[in-house]
C-alpha cells in the first residue's frame, strides 16, 4: 500500500467507518473504485482527494500528497486547468496524471475554491497571460446576480467557459459573451459559478505552489 492510500484508509477509520464498503455505501461511491483507491490498486486524483477529503473532515492536500497537517483550516486551492487559450474562452481542465498546482486561498475562499491559470491574450481586460482566476466549485445553477457577469460555466456539452452571462431566449437558456470572439447563442447550462477573484500574473508567479 503506498503512502497516499494509507493516508485515505487512516482518514476513513478516523472518520468511524470500519470497512471500505461501508464508507463507499455512506457516501455513495462505488465500491470497487474506492476499495481500489484505498487499497493502492488505482491512486486517485486531486478531484478525488477532494470529495475524500470533504467526507472524511481532513485536508485534501493532506490526503493527496502529505501537505501540511491532517486537519485544520483549508490549505492552497488547485489549480483545476487553464482558460483563453483561443477566443472561445474554453476551459482546459488539467487530467489526474498531470503535477498539480496549489494557490493560495483568496480572501473569503472556502475548501471548494479553485483556481485557472490564463494563457494566452484573449483575455485582455479581465486577466492576463498568467494570470489566476479563482471560484468557488460548488456545480449550482446559475443565479439571477450572475446576469451580466463574467462567470465560469459548464455547458450541457461538457465544455468549461468563462463567458459574460446574459439572458437567453426561452426559459433555462443563457447567452454566453465571448471578451473576444462571437456570442453562443440560448445555451444550456449545468452550472454557474461567481469568479471570487483575479490575481495578476507578476504575483501569481510568486505564489503558486507545486505538488511534487
């Protein structure tokens, strides 16, 4: 057993769950997948660690990776992807086998706080080439103070953006406002979340943290 899974099998008997299975039925996870991770068959992934985390009352990137105490306040937020890297304002979400990246938390973050990094200029106006963006990873709907904002968004399709909200045609549709690039016309939305804050790139190359 390597030493992340036996970080996650010592939260979950610290939690009082005294068998995998009974912790994957508590919180409705498969059990095949969490008696994988926990046995060290399959390592799991910073999302993972995340929800683990959450369930169990210990530090995500304690369980991840051996950073910092167990318990405590909440530590750095991830760096979940990389955003504007062509005019459509696309979201590249990072995959479980790349090195993760921590930020800071930004004033009033919460353990759900993430964090983008912008490459590339299409952003020009609101961040940066490097620079972070923050939000709260929460998957609601959007909201009717979100109108007219710049928020973070996945589609119906799958696809993470950062667009301007604005009202779309019917009921439950939203246009998407590129900064650069044309207008998605009455998309449907799985979820809305507020941008928390924007940190330039001169001090984002100071504070990021790596996972190695």
């Amino acid at each position: 057993m390597d030493d992340r899974a036996a970080r996650l099998r010592q939260a979950r008997l610290d939690a009082g769950f005294e068998t995998a299975a009974a912790a994957a039925e508590a919180h409705g996870w498969n059990r095949n997948t969490y008696a994988s991770n926990e046995n060290g068959n399959a390592p799991y992934s910073w999302r993972r660690a995340r929800d683990y985390g959450r369930a169990f009352s210990v530090r995500p990137e304690w369980l991840y990776d051996a950073q910092g105490p167990a318990a405590g306040q909440p530590g750095p937020a991830p760096v979940i992807g990389r955003v504007g890297a062509d005019p459509g304002g696309e979201v590249l979400l990072a995959g479980g086998q790349v090195q993760p990246e921590f930020a800071p938390l930004p004033p009033g973050g919460t353990e759900r706080a993430v964090a983008l990094r912008v490459t590339g200029h299409s952003m020009r106006g609101l961040a940066d080439d490097g620079a972070l963006i923050y939000f709260e990873d929460q998957r609601t709907p959007p909201s009717p103070d979100m109108l007219g904002q710049v928020v973070v968004v996945e589609l119906d399709t799958g696809e993470v953006l950062v667009k301007r909200l604005l009202r779309g045609g019917a009921p439950g549709r939203f246009d998407l406002e590129s900064l650069a690039g044309p207008t998605r016309r009455d998309a449907r939305l799985r979820w809305a979340a507020h941008i928390t804050a924007i940190v330039p790139p001169w001090q984002a190359r100071r504070i990021l943290l790596s996972g190695d």
